[in-house]
C-alpha cells in the first residue's frame, strides 16, 4: 500500500492505533466541510484543490475554486482557453505561476490521459508543476490509493505526537518520510482518511505557533506533551516581510494587467512601484521570463 517500506513503526510509542482511532474520530466530527472533500468531487476539482492550496489559506481558495470549476469543468476546457485567461482568473492567490502549471497540465491530460486526470501515481508526477506531495495528495484523495500525504501539517503533528519535539525540521527529511509512512493505518481506507485527518489536526489544532493543546484530540498521547512540551528545538522561521519585496511589485504588475482589456504601455507600469523603476524593470523581466507576461504591440499583456 504505502511505498519504500518503512524502517521504524509507529507501534514503537505504544499509541499508532489509539492515536489513529482518536484523530479519526475526531476528524469525523469536525472535519470542515470543504466542497473537494465530497464523494462526489471529480478528480480534476480535487487536483485544482490541490494546486491552489499550496502556500495559501483554505478560505482564499474557495471561491476562486468554485469560479474555476464553473468556468472550466474538466481539464479539457481550462486546455481550450488561453493561459492568460487562467492567469486572469487565479485573482489574488499569489504565486501566480500555479496558474500557468495548472493549464499547462490540463493540456498534458488531454494530451495523454483522453482529457482525464490520470490515476497512476507516476503519471501524475510526470504532469508540469506537480512534485511527490501533489501526486500522493491527488492519488488519495481523489482515487483512494493511499500514498503516504506528508505537507508541513503532518510533519508538525507527527515531530510533536510521536517524535516529542516542537518543531519539524526546516525541511523535509528522509526520516521524516519514513516515519510518515510507518504512521499510516494498514487499512486502505483508513489511510486515506488519516491522510485528510492529520493534516486538518496539523491546520487547525496542532498550530506552529500556538498549538491549541487544551482542544487536541491525541494530547494524552502526544510524546510532546507528556514531555512538558520542551522549546529545545527553536522556533519556526517567520517568513519573508511582504512590502517592497519582489513578489509584491510582480503581484502588482500582474494585477494591473490582469485588469486591462488591452496592452499596458510600459510606462504604466512604472506606476506599480515609483520609489525604485529598476525593481519594476527587473520584475517585468523575471514575469516575461516565467511565461506569465507577454510583450505586446504597445505593451504587456497576459500570455495569449
């Protein structure tokens, strides 16, 4: 079931099966309710899911989902349309290249797969923009083969339940990869349950930065708290500050773009950043570079 077998067992702490029982239990009661999570999903509004909700908050990709699946219902329709419209549509989300990965894969499954997203799991790493978790996540949850689902969520639940430590580490590890695939329950389905149940713990109890340990399911199991919730191991990193970062002034010419019906002259987009016009130069020249800008006569336009 789960692959590249592991080299230790859960059942070493004495709680894999209470600690699986618990968490599932308490997934069954206050899972959210999220529109992908529905039997009734199709594979492609799982693997949409997803892509957009790498590096960004439930709530955010919701309605930009449900606009997505509204529009383009299977992958050949998102395949038919322009990338600038895909562009155009991901709004807000950030990390606008997703977008651009998203309808470069959506050709790839009408090209390969009859316009299907595929079911095996090496197909799906072998379409643009997808890595190990995507490929693990979507084969789970949107075909019930329960690979091994590691995302920062389940690495921080299982350092604190099962290794005792605060913290993961900076980035994943081989033993942590290996200890995610010994932490998976031997039955089918409840593997893929524990997949979604773990990280919903990890998202919305077992916190990076203020763990809601009083409300945790698995507290009395948790190696970390019965150790008196050590700090030997550092705090996470704070993530980059926002203003006058790169990412801001590309978000912004993106932005500016995405909402003209015609090409930007490139003076306009001085506008985006007047304080330093070699940032704006510079990040026009990165978004040209990445695919998610064109020239265009008298200007810049969203690739066609």
């Amino acid at each position: 079931m789960h692959r590249g077998g592991p080299a230790v067992s859960p059942d070493v702490t004495g709680a894999g099966p209470r600690l699986h029982a618990a968490v599932l239990a308490w997934f069954d009661d206050v899972g959210r309710d999220l529109p992908w999570r529905d039997p009734d999903c199709s594979p492609w509004g799982v693997y949409l899911s997803e892509v957009m909700s790498q590096q960004t908050p439930v709530a955010r990709v919701l309605p930009v989902w449900e606009r997505w699946l509204e529009r383009w219902p299977t992958p050949a329709d998102l395949a038919a349309d322009s990338p600038g419209e895909a562009v155009r549509m991901w709004d807000r989300l950030g990390y606008p290249r997703r977008a651009l990965r998203l309808w470069e894969s959506a050709a790839a499954m009408v090209e390969r797969h009859d316009g299907q997203v595929p079911r095996d799991h090496d197909d799906l790493l072998a379409l643009p923009g997808v890595g190990p978790y995507t490929a693990a996540a979507v084969a789970s949850f949107a075909f019930g083969d329960p690979r091994t689902v590691v995302d920062t969520n389940v690495r921080r639940v299982l350092a604190r339940t099962v290794s005792g430590t605060q913290h993961a580490a900076p980035a994943l590890t081989a033993a942590e990869m290996r200890l995610a695939d010994a932490s998976m329950p031997a039955d089918r389905d409840a593997a893929n349950r524990w997949n979604a149940a773990s990280m919903e713990l990890g998202a919305l109890v077992c916190t990076a930065r203020a763990p809601r340990c009083d409300d945790c399911p698995v507290s009395h199991l948790c190696a970390w708290q019965l150790a008196g919730r050590p700090e030997h191991d550092g705090p996470p990193r704070r993530g980059q500050a926002w203003h006058g970062t790169d990412r801001q002034v590309r978000g912004r010419i993106v932005q500016l773009l995405r909402e003209s019906p015609d090409p930007v002259p490139r003076r306009d987009l001085d506008g985006t950043w007047p304080d330093d016009p070699t940032k704006v130069e510079r990040c026009l020249a990165g978004l040209v570079e990445d695919g998610l800008v064109e020239p265009a006569a008298g200007g810049y336009v969203l690739p066609r």
